[in-house]
C-alpha cells in the first residue's frame, strides 16, 4: 500500500512538473510578460488620471470661485457725462484720463453709492486735480486701505464700458472728387444709440419692473417705445450670439462682443420683417450696422406672433464674467437706461437701400482697436 501510495504522489508530481514546464515556454513566457506590462501601466494611468482629475476639479473649484458673480451698474448720468468729458478733453495731452478710472475712483470714494451725484462729480474733479499734479492712479488706489474695493469697481464698470472710448476713423467721401474718400482720425464714444438717428422713441426707467408672462420675473432691460418698422442699430461690435424666435422675446438678435464681455439682446423685433436680409448667427456686425426693425412680437410659442400690446424695443445687456454665468441661473443683467440716455446723441443716420425695402448706414467707421 505504501508503495503504491509513493508512486502515486510521484506520479502527479511528474503531471504537475510537466504542466509548468509547458507554461514557461518562451511563447508564453513573452505573453505572460506581455499581460503583467499591461496591467502595471493601467494601473500607472488610472492613478495618474485619478490625480489629473482631482488638480482639474480643484483648479475648476477655484477657477469657479474666482468671478464676479453679482454686480450693479447704477452709474448716473451726469457723472457719465462729466468722466467721459474729462476723457475726451484730456485725449493727446500730458495727461490723459480714463473715464472708467474716474468712476471707479468716485465710486469707492462713496462705498459704492454711485447715486449721489454731487459727491461723485466732486470726487472725480478732485481725482483729476490730483492727476494733473503729477499723481498716478496707481499711487492713489494701492496700497490705501480706503481703496481696497477699488479694482472691484474697476472690473465691473468696465465690463460694461470697456469698448465704448477710444480712436476710431471716419471714412466719408471726398467733395471735390466723389470718387474718393477721406478718412479722418478721431477720439470719443465709438459706439451708438440703439435706435437710429431721426427716429423717436420715448423711455423710463423700467429696469427690476414685474413680468408675468410664461413666469413671474423682474424685467431685465430697457424698453424704447417707437413706432414699427424704426430701424434697430447695433450698439457695438461683436458676432450674432443668437438669431429667430424667442417665446419671450418674439423676433431677437443677441450680439455677443469680441472680447466676450457684453451680451446685447435686442427683441420684439417686427412681424414678417424682423431682421435685415442674410443676417445669420455667427455673422460679424459693426458698431453702426442696422441690424433690424422695431415690432411687437412676442410673448407666443408661435413664431411670427404680435402679442405685444405697445411696439418697443426690448434692449438688455448682460455681463459674463465666466461662461458659465452666460444661460445659467446667476446671469448679470445691468440696467442700461442710463446708457441709453448717453448714446443719444450718438445716433447712426440711415437711408433706405437700393431694393427700398431695407435700411443701411451712412457712415463708414473702422474702430481702431488698442486694448
């Protein structure tokens, strides 16, 4: 029994020896060598990846922290008016002033009340006494505890007024010889009404006013009451955003500038004609372009509806500070009616085109861009 038990076992022990001499055959040993290679690298990426995401979704955290995620712009008037003339005046001197630097300077000067008119227009004429004695802006804001929210104020107003001043060419025809132009350099608002000169319109201040329609919401723009058919203009220059019917909005184009800031929503476009002909998303406009006509569409899931009772234009300006705030729920609408009020009288003359049907600009513009 012994015996036969003995060379039972060693039996399968030759079996088992046999067996694993056949997997280390060099075939096997390069492919088993082949799947452990793999395996370690897997596992090298997977932690590697697992890394990456986290920095990635640490940096998107910070990232998400980062922006200005509310803001107002309740910039009166004349203190518009007064910093812009003082920029202008100043423009080629010794000491050119920036408009947007005046404001913001007021404006942390009065914790931010930039309603109190008096004040303001006081601190921004004794700003500019101080920097045409030989002061910096820099000198005055950094470093001075009473001016640490003056970058704040800085970003934000100009986020909104960032592409309005600067040089521009005005390119008109030569009258001693109509086949030529002349183009003449300029200093000052480049940018224009929304409505186009010779056409009225009335408005008020109507930013924040309850609307019903759809769901109850606060009126994020500026209506300007005129009649349909008035030829709408683009404010600045940018790319169509956005182009066709909107529930809300009826017949509207959304203009998104270049350097991605300001978002301009014209609507209540007019019925059968709302835009001037091709005009398509993705499209360049210009600062001046007639882009389409006053109406009262809207307020209907059908395309093509005039459910407004009043003929305006609804003419909103959202701030992006991050895309993420473009069609999310913490989107920026400023009131705009003020900036109205400062563009009117920079209003872009029009004339109907060769098919009769269509308006077009006078005045040929190249904005110089130097930021």
């Amino acid at each position: 029994m012994i015996n036969s038990l003995d060379k039972l076992t060693a039996k399968n022990k030759k079996h088992k020896l046999r067996i694993f001499n056949i997997v280390l055959t060099k075939k096997n040993i390069i492919f088993y060598t082949s799947v452990i290679v793999i395996f370690l690298t897997a596992g090298i990426l997977f932690v590697c990846y697992g890394i990456a995401k986290t920095e990635s979704a640490s940096n998107t955290e910070a990232s998400a922290k980062d922006y200005i995620k509310w803001m107002e712009f309740n910039v009166q008037l004349s203190t518009l008016q007064k910093a812009l003339k003082y920029d202008i005046d100043s423009y080629g001197t010794e000491t050119p002033l920036n408009w947007i630097e005046l404001i913001s300077y007021a404006a942390t000067e009065n914790w931010g009340n930039v309603k109190q008119v008096k004040k303001m227009n006081k601190n921004i004429d004794d700003l500019v006494k101080k920097l045409r004695g030989g002061a910096t802006i820099g000198e005055l804001t950094e470093n001075n505890k009473n001016m640490k929210l003056y970058p704040y104020y800085y970003e934000t107003f100009y986020s909104v007024l960032g592409g309005f001043v600067g040089e521009y060419e005005v390119i008109e025809p030569d009258p001693s010889n109509p086949l030529k132009e002349i183009t003449t350099k300029k200093y000052g608002l480049k940018v224009f009404s929304p409505v186009a000169k010779g056409y009225g319109y009335t408005h008020y201040e109507d930013f924040g006013a309850s609307r019903s329609y759809g769901y109850s919401r606060p009126h994020t723009g500026n209506d300007l009451l005129g009649n349909v058919g008035t030829p709408i203009i683009a404010v600045e220059d940018g790319y169509v955003e956005a182009i066709g019917w909107n529930q809300y909005g009826g017949w509207r184009i959304g203009i998104r500038t270049y350097d991605k800031k300001r978002y301009y929503y014209y609507a209540h476009l007019r019925k059968d004609h709302p835009f001037v002909p091709n005009l398509k998303e993705g499209d360049a406009v210009h600062a001046g372009d007639v882009i389409g006509y006053l109406g009262m569409t809207g307020y209907s899931a059908k395309e093509n509806v005039n459910n407004i009772t009043i003929p305006h234009l609804h003419f909103g300006l959202q701030i992006i500070f991050s895309e993420v705030q473009k069609d999310g729920t913490n989107q920026i609408w400023v009131d705009v009616y003020n900036i109205v009020n400062l563009l009117e009288k920079n209003r872009m003359p029009v004339a109907k085109d060769i098919t009769g049907k269509d308006y077009m600009r006078t005045i040929k513009i190249n904005n110089i861009v130097t930021d």
